[in-house]
C-alpha cells in the first residue's frame, strides 16, 4: 500500500543556527546607558532654555532607550530553548519587538508634532547656546551608538531598527545644531517647533520601513528577500517532481525564515538524497533555516492540493 507518506524518510525536518541572531549584549548595554544619560542632559538643559526642540528630542531618545530595552530582551528570550508548548520557543518575540519599537515611536512623533504646532500660535523665546551644545553632545552620542549596530543592521530588523533609530538621532541632532544657530543670529522663535515638525518627519520616514516589515512578519507573510516564485521554479525543476502545492514561507524570526511544501514525485526510492540536496540549496541560495519538505507519491490523493499545480 502506498499513501505517500513515508514517516521513516519522506519528510525532512532541518534546523540550522547560522543565521540566528547575534547578542549584542555589550552594545546594547553601552547604548542604552549613554542614551539614559542624554535623555538627563536634554530635559534638563530643555527645560533651562525653555526648548521645545530639545525636550521633543529628549522624548524620542527615551523611547530609543525603550526600545533598545525591548530588542534586547527579544533577542534574549530568541536564545530560549523550545518546549513542549512553545515548539518554536520565543524566536517570534524579535517580530513583536520590532513592531512595538515602530508603533510606539509614531504614537509619540504624533504627540509631539502637534505641542509643535501649538508653539507656531505661542512662540517662546529659546536659549539658542544651550540648543547647540547640547545637540552637539547628541551628535556624538547618538553616532557612536549607531555605529555600535552598524554590522547587524542588514540581517536582522531587530538590530535594523536599532541602527536607523541611532542614526536618525545623530542627523536630527545635527539639525538642531542648525536651528540654534539661526536663533542665535536672527532670533527667530519659529524655527524651534520648525525643527521639531523636521524631526517628527524624519523619524516618521525612516520608521515607516520598520513599520512596514515588522507587521508583515507578524502576519507571517513571505520576509522580504525571499523570492517565492524563484522557489516555486526550482522545486519544480527537480528531476521526478511533477506537482508543487502547499507551499508556505514565513518568518520565524526577524533573522530565520521556515519553509513547508508538498512535492509530488514519480519515483520516491531516493527521498534522503533529493531532500538533502532541497535542503541545502534553500538554505544557501533562498536563506530558509527550517524546511519542511513532505514526498508525495503521485497516486496520493492529497486534501492540500490545489486544482491547478505547477
């Protein structure tokens, strides 16, 4: 009898940590204690020389501490090993970091781009002095601690987010430095809720990717850079695969994609070689850390199947 489901070899279960993601323990230990310390310098200097700009930034770097706090305890709790409940562990909680890092800083851009406007009816004079030192020490601050997430960045949208939020900062902060210098020679009240509209863009802008990616891991759709029709044409190709369907790839993680597919063969005497070279390739050419390939035998009725298959 045959049913197409051979459990002693027809199915390929492979689990690789190469690409897991790295700790980061020491950066993110650096990071969060020199951004707690900036946020202490803003509001107080903010406060003293009554600066909206600083104070706004001041916000936006205190959820920059959050967040960091939040990506790291991600990242953490992703080294868990799995149990009899959480089969995959916690490696979905980076995907929840991520999107916890882009809702919350667009709620609190939002807060803050309108008290700006409020300041365009009632400007207030501004100590432009303390905008630029103080912005200055921002500048450094925030660079170095983007550079500290600078060699992540591309393979994990945890560690991304954490970059792009450092590096808006620097520039931002950069910004500022501009605008107490024109306060400084023009006196111009306007320009501080100006920048902080300035400011609110571009964090809304270099968030709106993070954003984007993070809610369509958490919706499991196909991770960015993952070419499903590329797959889809090569498990096609393979000598004896006549139909392909049921296939699903998603996001495991923000650095781990998972991969399962139904192949339908005219022969099967050599499952283990086939689903070893599938394996291989996917992960070396397509990034798939986990797949799960599932032979079928061509008289196997399959429930999954679609009308019309490849």
């Amino acid at each position: 009898m045959q049913d197409g489901h051979d459990h002693g070899g027809d199915q390929a279960h492979e689990h690789r940590h190469s690409h897991g993601p790295a700790s980061y323990g020491k950066a993110f230990a650096i990071g969060i204690s020199l951004n707690i310390l900036f946020v202490i310098v803003e509001v107080s200097f903010g406060i003293k020389g009554n600066s909206l700009a600083l104070l706004s930034d001041a916000g936006h770097n205190l959820s920059d501490v959050l967040g960091l706090v939040v990506a790291w305890i991600a990242i953490l709790l992703g080294k868990k090993r799995p149990s009899e409940k959480r089969t995959y562990g916690f490696k979905s909680s980076s995907i929840l970091a991520a999107l916890f890092n882009a809702v919350f800083l667009m709620a609190a851009m939002g807060g803050i781009a309108w008290e700006a406007i409020q300041r365009f009816r009632d400007p207030s004079p501004v100590t432009g002095i303390i905008v630029i030192v103080v912005a200055l020490i921002g500048i450094v601050i925030n660079g170095i601690t983007a550079l500290l997430f600078m060699s992540g960045r591309r393979g994990d949208l945890n560690i991304k987010g954490a970059f792009l939020h450092m590096a808006a900062d620097a520039a931002v902060s950069f910004g500022v430095v501009i605008a107490g210098i024109l306060m400084l020679g023009f006196g111009w009240t306007w320009i501080d809720p100006a920048v902080s509209l300035i400011i609110c863009l571009i964090i809304a802008v270099s968030t709106w990717g993070l954003f984007r990616d993070s809610i369509e891991l958490a919706l499991n759709a196909v991770p960015r850079g993952i070419d499903i029709h590329a797959i889809m044409e090569y498990l096609g190709s393979l000598p004896t695969v006549t139909e392909v369907h049921d296939l699903h790839i998603w996001g495991m993680s923000t650095t781990e994609a998972a991969l399962t597919v139904h192949l339908v063969r005219s022969k099967t005497d050599d499952n283990d070689s086939l689903l070893q070279t599938i394996d291989k390739h996917l992960h070396d050419h397509f990034g798939i850390e986990h797949t799960t390939i599932q032979i079928e035998k061509g008289s196997y009725d399959c429930s999954l199947a679609p009308f019309e298959t490849i």
